[in-house]
C-alpha cells in the first residue's frame, strides 16, 4: 500500500479491447458523452470459509504484478521513483512508519507515533521499543533521519526533493552543500536512541496525514547505508542485492526485474504472518487475463495497474471476487515547456518553447475524445478524470470542474485565434515555421497502441501534424529516463501516469523544484499557490479547501498537466484467499491475509 511517497508509474491507457482505429468515428462535431456508468466494488473480500494452517504453511501466496516492464530492483523508498519496486516489494513493509485512520491521516500503533507542537513547531517522532530491522537491528532515532540526507543530498538520485523539506531548520544548507548535516534534528536520547524532534520554521496542516511533503514518512536502515556514498546508494547490493525491511516479511530471493520472494520476518514488531511463503512475478498485460483464468496467481498486487478490458474478461469468473477503491493515482497528458536547472536545482519555463502557448495545450486536449473512449472500453473502472486532484481526496477534488470534454470546433477556434494558421494539411507555428509535434507515450498492448493511434488521429484532424516520438511507443524506463533528462527535445507531449501518496499536496510533482515536475511548467501564480495549500491561513480547513479548487482551476486554464482519467484500484482475488482488504486504514495488508485451502479455487 502506497501511502509514502509519489512516485511515476505505469500508464492504464492500455484500457481498450483489441480494437481498430475504424472503431473510432472522428469527425468535426461537439459530442457530450454520458458519464461513465461506474463498477459498483467494496473495497474487502469476506471470506467467511475457514483458513487452513496447512496450506499457509505449506503453500506459497502467488501474486502477479501487473507491468510490461522490468522492475528496476530499487528497495529504498527514498530512491525508487517508480510504484513497480514499490509494488513487488510490498511484503517488506516499505520501511513505512505510522499507521493511518480511513481518512489517512496519522494515528498511534505504527513502527512509530508522532505528535506535533505548533506553538514550538517542532515534530516528534517516537519508535516502538520493539522495533527491528529484518537483519536483527535496532530500528534508531539515525534511521528517521537518515531518508531526509538521501533525499536532499545535492548529488543524490532521489526525486522526491521539494521546497517544502526547507521548512526544516537547517535543510536548505544541507541541500545547497554548504552544510554537512541537517542541524533542525535532534536525538533527546542519541541517535542510537527511539526519538527525534524534527524543527520547523512553522507546521503545516498536511502535517497531519501521511504521505506529505514536509515530513517522510519512513525509515532508512543507517547501519547498513553508511558506508555507501549517497550518490552510488541506489545502485549498492545494499539495496539491490541485500536489503533489509521493517514489515512483515523478509526477502528470500529476487530474480532482477521478473520475481521476488519472501517468508516470515522473525524480527517484525507486530502480529506475525501466517502465510509463510509469497511470490510476485511480473505479468505482461497481454498475459495477465489468461493468468488469472488459468488460475495461475491469487491476486494482482494491491496497487498494480488493473485494465477495464480485464476488469470485463475478469468479472464473472467464479472463483475470484473482485475488489477495489477509488486509485490513489492518474494518467494524464504532460507538455515540454522548458528544461531544469541542475545547478541551481529548479525547473526554468520558457514561454517561448514550441508547446509554450497555452491555447495550443488547450486545444490538443479539446481535440480528443477520453469519454467516449472510457464509456466503451473503461468498463465501469476508468472515466475521464477533471482535474489534478484524483475523487479519491473528496474534500479537496474540484467535482464541479468541466476539464476537457471532446470539442473539435473549440480546439480549432483555439488554434485559429492562437495564430496557427492552416498551409494545406498542417497547421504553422505563429511565426510562419513549420510545426511538427512529438508525442511520447508508454509500450503496452495492442490495444494502447490503438489508443494512441486515436489521438493522432483526431489530433491531425484538426490540422496538428503530430508524431510518435522516436517513432514509436517506449519502453517504461526508456520513457521515464528520457523525461527525467534535464533538457530533451524528443518529446513535446507526453501521456504519464502518476501513484500519489496519501496526501494531495503536489509541490513534489508540479512545484518549481520537483525533479518530478518533468515538463518543468513553472510560474509565480503556481509557486503561491501550492505554498497557500500548506501556509499558516491553511490550518483552516475551508481556506485550504478554496485554495486546493483555486490550484485545480488555474492548472485547468493552463493546461501544462492534464489529468486524462481516474480510475478504481482493483484486483481479482482467488476464492482460497481469506483477510484481503484494500480499505484505506487497513495497516496490515500482508500480514492479515491467510490461505484456506493448498490449491487455487
């Protein structure tokens, strides 16, 4: 379960059965699709039949990750900037420290409890007495500060480094280099001790849930990371060969980028296991429908990408329950408007960039046609999504927002008044020049690379000459790899897919600084903004409230991120599988589950 961090993840474009493009009518009308009838999913499985110990100790749990990409292998939350690591590691606890409500803000009984103090503005982190690492050490006071060294270090890897961690008292030194050490922690009892007191320049009310982006919300194994230079870290056998966890299960084995496997972790704190045997494999999505119906796997991994065509082949099978939640994530469409800046550290926007003029982004997404997409082939479990807020945080999400419903004409008019004048088929750029338009976007199945084909179809349809970059889609970590350069000119429009953490504040994503912020759109009126979401007028929850649906409107208008669809987090699960629970305050995930017969049902 996600709850740490934010983190790139696998687009579910691939949502549509095996299709041609002659399914797809484009014409030059103004359609307005109805909403998308939603699946109707409880987020548990009640499993009233009775667990066998037999087979949860004999047996082995087999779950399938679903992805048409290796995993990279990085177990370290702080360095893992894609949700696949973080999905087959899962069984390890991903070094998660506090339990949360159903509402995922912080409570007491986790690896750790903390309290806030907003008269000192300090934050206090207290590890449980029992707890260890799955090598048979201490978890320490060390190790809660240690992933804040990794993440600001100015040669680190991570991309999980935003402003928002300046708010503690001596980071933004540490971050520049002028600073060896993050002078606002504290160890009331030595960093080998169970406490830390975190100062702030003023707390945040984000503070109050997990997942935000001010406080991290896991631990780091210091005794075995010490040694390793920060900047070689995420390639270290201690993270890749030999590493250690905090949950429920330790690893076993893993078979890079294709299998990991686990048993008990003798050392975990809490209630013990009772399966004594997990395996997750990687699963092609060409492959993943005929797995589950040859009963090859009990379950997709919680958090895995879950397509509506298999949510339509998967339903009515008998023997697996299907079981899901409003997704924590989005796709969505981004544009290259400039580049970062790896010495000062920021995203620089530059107007004047090929996708700089915002009615050009406007009107490529006026252009194309997600409801009519999402109401044939999303199944109930996939609907054009609004806004940059996913329904999941009801509170904050902007439900009365219109986003971007298919209109050709107004995509045209846009274009027009933009001054991208027709010469014969194509459109020009403003100055006359030619215009040609590089779209990059995931490999997947047969049926994504239909999708795609619809968009440059109805792209082109209104005079956009818009191509695949390189050619053709891109391997996951190829795509990523290729966004994540500090300047790139193959790609101009992108179709990415975020895995949020439970906590919507999206500096880390979209702030100015965020190495996530890929298309690096930076203004003034986006800085203020995101930084009123967690100002000291946000401790009132109607201000931040206005201020979240004033973020959501004004990236609207902008339209340098656009959020193309939500969707359900779901999964089948094999009959034999007692104690599965998606449910938001279920802290227990792995160790609940058990086995009532040695066979799949």
């Amino acid at each position: 379960m996600n709850k740490t961090s934010k983190k790139w993840a696998v687009s579910s474009a691939a949502v549509l059965a095996a299709v041609s493009l002659a399914t797809f009518s484009v014409d030059n009308t103004t359609t307005v699709s109805a909403a998308t009838k939603k699946a109707k999913l409880s987020d548990t499985f009640k499993n009233n039949a009775k667990e066998s110990k037999t087979a949860n100790d004999k047996s082995t749990l087999k779950v399938a990750e679903p992805n048409d990409s290796p995993f990279k292998g990085i177990t370290e939350p702080a360095l893992a900037d894609n949700q696949e690591d973080a999905n087959v590691f899962g069984p390890g606890g991903n070094a998660e420290l506090f339990n949360v409500d159903k509402n995922f803000k912080v409570v007491d009984g986790g690896l750790a409890n903390q309290k806030l103090d907003r008269e000192n503005n300090t934050v206090t982190i207290t590890i449980r007495d029992d707890a260890k690492w799955s090598d048979g050490q201490p978890v320490v006071a060390r190790d809660v500060e240690y992933p804040y060294e990794i993440i600001a270090n100015e040669k680190s890897t991570s991309s999980q480094y935003s402003a928002d961690y300046e708010r503690i008292e001596g980071m933004a030194d540490y971050h520049s280099g002028k600073a060896s050490t993050i002078s606002g922690f504290s160890y009331p009892d030595g960093e080998d001790g169970k406490t830390v007191v975190i100062k702030y320049s003023s707390l945040s009310p984000s503070m109050k849930f997990a997942g935000n982006s001010f406080i991290w919300s896991a631990v780091a194994p210091y005794h075995l990371y010490k040694d390793v230079a920060i900047d070689k870290l995420a390639s270290a056998d201690q993270v890749r060969k030999n590493p250690v966890f905090v949950g429920p299960y330790k690893l076993d084995k893993v078979v890079e980028g294709e299998s990991t496997s686990w048993s008990p972790n003798k050392y975990y704190w809490g209630k013990a296991p009772k399966v004594k045997h997990i395996t997750i494999n990687v699963v092609s999505s060409n492959s993943i429908d005929k797995a589950i119906q040859t009963k090859k796997y009990d379950f997709t991994t919680p958090t895995g990408v879950m397509r509506g065509t298999s949510y339509k082949n998967l339903k009515k099978l008998k023997n697996y329950k299907m079981v899901g939640k409003p997704d924590l994530g989005y796709n969505y469409f981004g544009f290259n408007v400039g580049e970062y800046d790896t010495k000062k550290q920021v995203n620089v926007m530059d107007p004047k960039s090929k996708m700089g003029d915002k009615k050009l982004r406007q009107a490529m997404m006026y252009a194309i046609d997600e409801d009519a997409i999402n109401e044939k082939f999303g199944n109930g479990v996939k609907w054009r999504a609004k806004t940059l807020i996913p329904p999941i945080f009801d509170k904050y999400s902007d439900q009365s927002a219109k986003g971007f419903p298919y209109s050709p004409k107004k995509a045209a008019k846009l274009l027009d008044d933009a001054g991208y004048k027709k010469d014969g088929k194509w459109r020009t750029q403003p100055n006359g020049k030619k215009l040609v338009i590089r779209f990059g976007a995931m490999k997947g199945s047969a049926t994504s690379h239909a999708t795609y084909q619809d968009y440059l179809q109805r792209w082109r349809k209104v005079g956009l000459n818009v191509k695949m970059a390189t050619g053709k889609e891109m391997e996951m970590n190829s795509f990523y790899d290729t966004l994540q350069k500090p300047k790139q000119n193959k790609i101009d429009i992108f179709a990415g897919a975020w895995s949020l953490s439970s906590e919507p504040t999206p500096s880390q994503l979209y702030g100015e600084d965020a190495p996530f912020n890929m298309g690096h759109f930076v203004t003034k009126k986006n800085t203020q903004l995101i930084n009123d979401l967690n100002s000291e007028k946000a401790w009132d929850d109607s201000y931040r409230t206005d201020k979240f649906k004033e973020w959501q409107e004004y990236m609207n208008d902008q339209a340098a991120y656009v959020a193309s669809d939500n969707s359900y987090q779901w999964a089948p699960v094999n009959k034999r599988v007692k104690g599965f629970s998606l449910s938001n305050d279920n802290n227990d995930f792995w160790n609940s589950l058990s086995l009532t017969s040695s066979k799949l049902k």
